[in-house]
C-alpha cells in the first residue's frame, strides 16, 4: 500500500441498508451496527463491521474518529434543486409560471457576471454540506461560466455533483435565452470539459418544454446519447396551467412526458422534477425505461401546485426511480431531513399509505443512489463504496433531546430526525473520505 494513501476511521452507531424498503420490511430492510467502525482508504469504504472485529483492520497511526450517541449515515442525494435560485427562497406570492418570470428570471440574469456565480456556488455548496447533502442534481443557469463556477467549487471540495447549463431558447427572457444550435455548441463543450472529471458529472438540461423548441429538445436528445453515463434533467407535469401551456405548444405529443420521449431524452440518468400530475401510462413509462422521478414536497407545497402520489409511482407491479428533492428556490430549506418530514405529510394527504421513517431515509441515499443509476457507487455504507458520509445528533436541540430520550429504536429516533430536525443534526458531513463541515458548540442554534 503506497505511504501516501489517505486513511480514516469513524467509530460509531452505523445506520445503512441490505434491502429496499419498498419491497421489504421496512425494520428487515434497514442495517443497524450499533457500536460500529467505517474505515477508509483514499476516499473509499474498505472494511464497515462492528468495532470490536473490525479494528484488527485499522492501519498503524490513523486515529479513530468516535461519535458516541450519534447515527452515521451515508451522505443524503438530492435529485433536484436550482444553485442560482438560492438568493430568491422564501419568494412571496405567486405560483410556478408567474414565480418564474416575477423572481427566478430576474436572478438567474445576474449570473452574467461569473463573480456572482462563483459567490453563490459557494455559499450553495455549503449550505449543502452543512445539511448533510453530498451530491446533488444541479440546474445551472443559460450561462456556461455558471456551469464553470459551480464545477470548479464542487472539485475543490471533493464532492460528485451532478450539474449543467439550462437551455432555453423561447418565452423567457431575451437576455436569458440562447439558440437550439449555440445551446448545443455550448453543453458540447462543457460535457468535453466536466463530465467524468473526477467526480463531476453533466447533465443535459433543458428547463422544461415550455422555454425549449422541439429543435433544441431534439439537440438535447442528441447530446444525451452522444457519450456514455451522461444525465439529463428537467421539469415534468408540476403545474396544472405549465401542463396545458405544453398541450398547446406539443399538439402533436400524447403527454407531456411524450413531448420528452419523441426528442429521445427519456431513459436511465433521465431526472424528472416534480411529476405530480401523472397518469399511468406515465409510470409505466417510466418504470419501462429506467428514468426517475424527483420528489419535492417543500416546493410542491410552497407554490401549490400539488401532491406527488410516491405510492402509486412506486406500486410493486412497475416501481418507478424516486428520488428527494429540495428544489430550492421554490423548495424551502437544503435540509433533506426537513423534506423527509414534507414528504411524510404528502403522504398522509395524497393516498391511504404512510411514508415510514426507513423508507423516508432510503429515499435520501440507496434509493436516491439508484434513481441516479449510481448506486454502485454512493448511497451505502459499504466496502468499495465511495466514503460520502453525514453523522447525525438526534439531541441536537432541547426539543430533540426529549424526544429522543423517549425513543425505544432506531426507527423511531430516524423519524423524530425527519420531523423535528434541520441542519443543526447534522453534526459532520465526510466527503471522499475527509471531514469537510464540522458543527462546533459556538455554532448557531
């Protein structure tokens, strides 16, 4: 073993998944070592068992990182959310279409300037770290330096991100729209540029099918066939009026989903936001081509535009990939735990069938992992898994600590987390292997 390979050991209660909890039990689904030990080479897993026998692997000289009485995790996925909107959350007054052009438009203008994106990508990646969330699938904005700004923060920190340019060549603003073919020049270039570097992966990312011609869907279908493990992302069936303004635009299309199928950007690493307003034929399709479904239940919420139906897309006779997303800025908070909590409460409201703590927490990493088709990769505490981490306090407030002192298993102390906590639970975020957000007793409560 090379004298300068990078190792690390965290010691703690283990908390990961042997099974789908939405075909299994839900307590036989979820792993639980309860006096644990992760070790770590060059920023990936190579032993995870309990303490006691897994020690005898540790190399000479690595100090062993212990977290008594916290859950250690693999690091959360967020399978939607916007970078340059984080200066318009918490937006007043509109829903989707009308919230585009009133907030979203004017602040995704601004990243003209390669400063203001480098200073928002900042704060966005640590807004994410501090939240436990270590990759994510990134909307850009028009800009390709915007692509470069977020790029460039994520290899400096070590994290696999998911990201790219937003296409839009019609009914947006003219100083945010490109052309079919400069749209595709220019998501040509940064794939040769990000994709695959490092940890960095492109997406193809059309806004939705009302701000692209059937031309430049047509281009981005090329592009997302054009190289191998390539993404694409975009919005899909969120707003009941966004729906019948794609009708109108698509009168030749059978769905909204169809306008997508006839450019060739449905498949695997396919990402759909939101997809409240499906039919059937909608998840079989989806279930038949391998894309995934992001729910956003903060965002869905906060612009009113509906209530995912997670059961109905996850019947057992054709699951459909789900994964959480936060969709900031429509989204109210990074906090996948938060989400976790929505999406239990569209549960209740949505179906006969209540979203449990273990499947909330599938959702937020293996599950997450697998609509992204990286479940190879992230998503589990496993050995040859990549070493994305976040150790959680589930007495990280008052509040919480009463609660949890009336918590008789994990399981229950996974839902407290998902009801009553934030980033403050949050008490270490591990990417590739080192420790890159620590919470301190001086931080703010």
């Amino acid at each position: 073993m090379s004298a300068t390979a990078r190792h690390a050991a965290l010691r703690g209660c283990v908390v990961t998944f042997r099974a789908n909890p939405f075909v299994t039990a839900p307590h036989e689904a979820l792993s639980i070592e309860e006096d644990g030990l992760i070790l770590i080479t060059d920023g990936k897993i190579t032993h995870c068992g309990p303490y006691a026998q897994t020690r005898v692997f540790l190399q000479d000289g690595v100090d062993v990182k212990h977290y008594p009485n916290r859950l250690i995790s693999a690091g959360f996925i967020d399978s939607h959310v916007h970078y340059p909107q984080l200066p318009v959350i918490a937006s007043w007054g509109e829903e989707l279409l009308a919230w585009l052009q009133q907030y979203v438009f004017p602040a995704e203008a601004r990243f003209a300037d390669k400063q203001v994106a480098q200073a928002v990508a900042k704060t966005f990646m640590a807004e994410l770290l501090r939240n436990g969330t270590t990759t994510a699938a990134v909307y850009c904005t028009v800009h390709p330096h915007s692509v470069d700004a977020f790029f460039e923060e994520s290899e400096r920190i070590g994290t696999r991100m998911i990201a790219g340019k937003v296409l839009m060549d019609r009914l947006a603003p003219d100083n945010l729209r490109d052309t079919a073919r400069t749209g595709y020049e220019q998501s040509k270039t940064l794939i040769e540029r990000w994709h695959g570097k490092g940890r960095q992966l492109y997406a193809v990312t059309p806004r939705f099918a009302i701000t692209s011609t059937p031309e430049q869907l047509e281009l981005a279908g090329d592009l997302y066939r054009s190289r191998e493990g390539l993404f694409m992302q975009t919005h899909l069936s969120e707003n009941q009026k966004e729906i019948e303004e794609v009708a109108r635009l698509f009168p030749n299309s059978t769905s909204y989903l169809d306008v997508y199928d006839q450019a060739g950007l449905v498949g695997p690493r396919a990402i759909f936001g939101h997809g409240i307003h499906l039919h059937e034929h909608d998840f079989q399709q989806c279930h038949d081509t391998g894309c995934a479904l992001a729910h956003c239940p903060t965002s869905n919420f906060f612009l009113g535009s509906g209530l995912f139906r997670l059961f109905d897309a996850k019947a057992a006779h054709r699951p459909v990939h789900v994964g959480l997303g936060t969709d900031v800025g429509a989204g109210t908070s990074f906090s996948l735990l938060a989400t976790m909590g929505e999406a239990y409460k569209v549960s209740l409201m949505a179906g006969a069938q209540r979203l449990h703590a273990i499947q909330a927490f599938w959702l937020a990493t293996r599950g997450g992992a697998e609509a992204l088709h990286l479940e190879d990769k992230i998503g589990t505490i496993a050995p040859g898994m990549e070493a994305d981490l976040c150790v959680l306090n589930p007495e990280a407030t008052p509040l919480l600590a009463v609660r949890a002192r009336e918590s008789k298993d994990v399981a229950d102390l996974l839902f407290v987390l998902m009801t009553l906590g934030d980033d403050r639970c949050v008490e270490a975020t591990w990417v590739n292997g080192q420790c890159v957000h620590e919470r301190t007793e001086a931080s703010p409560r």
